[in-house]
C-alpha cells in the first residue's frame, strides 16, 4: 500500500493530522473512509470536510490499483486524470489517448496496451466505492 505521503490532493496540515491519527498508508485511509458515516467522522477528526476526504479516497483507490506506482502517479496527473473519478470519466479508447499523449509530454514509453486496459478494468470494478 502506497504510503499517503504519495496524494497530491491532501494540504500538508491534514497529512500531519492523518499521520496523528495512525493513518500512514493509502490502505488504511481507504478502511477509515469506507462509508459516509466513517468519511464524516475522518473529516471531524482532522477538520477537513467529508468532500475533502472524498477527493483523498477517490485518489488512494487509483493509487492502489495493480501495477500502479510514483511514475503511473505522474503519468496520470499528466494526463489530468487525478483520481478513480476522473478514470470513470473516460471511455477507454479516451484513457488511453490521454496515457499516450502524456508519455510524449513526459518523453517516456507508454505503458503496454494491456496495462491501461487493466487500469480502466479495475477501475470500472471499484466503480461503486
């Protein structure tokens, strides 16, 4: 599990107060965060809002997905895909355009066909978090 120190979406002030908290890895953001109930009770804790936190598990589930690490990570806020929503957004053949059009960018090889698709897969299949 990715540590949190790896979302983009988190001012540092709440960083600090997550890390108080015990919450060190993406992993267990997402267990704490699980329902609307939980996701309130975060925001309390942290003085965040419960969309803050929202924002902080929509990124932690696309950090989590499969064969995904920190150079993914900046693949995909290159392509201004920042978070599962975003993934959700976009038909495939979109994804991967945006995923190529990046790796130029970047000046970087793009991932194997297979690897975005799988990306998109797990994320239709994460859809209802």
């Amino acid at each position: 599990m990715p540590p949190i120190t790896e979302l983009t979406r988190i001012e540092p002030v709440h960083l600090e107060r997550l890390e108080r908290q015990g919450i060190f890895t993406t992993g267990l953001l997402l267990e704490v965060s699980e329902t609307t109930t939980r996701r309130q009770y975060l925001a309390d804790q942290v003085d965040a809002t419960p969309n803050d936190v929202l924002n902080w598990r929509d990124e932690a589930l696309m950090l989590n997905l499969a064969g995904f690490g920190p150079d993914e990570h900046q693949l995909m806020i290159q392509a201004g895909v920042e978070g599962l929503r975003d993934m959700l957004s976009l038909d495939l053949d979109e994804f991967r355009d945006r995923i190529h059009r990046a790796c130029l960018e970047l000046k970087v090889d793009p991932p194997p066909d297979l690897m975005i698709e799988g990306w998109w897969d797990q994320a239709r299949t994460l859809e209802d978090e």
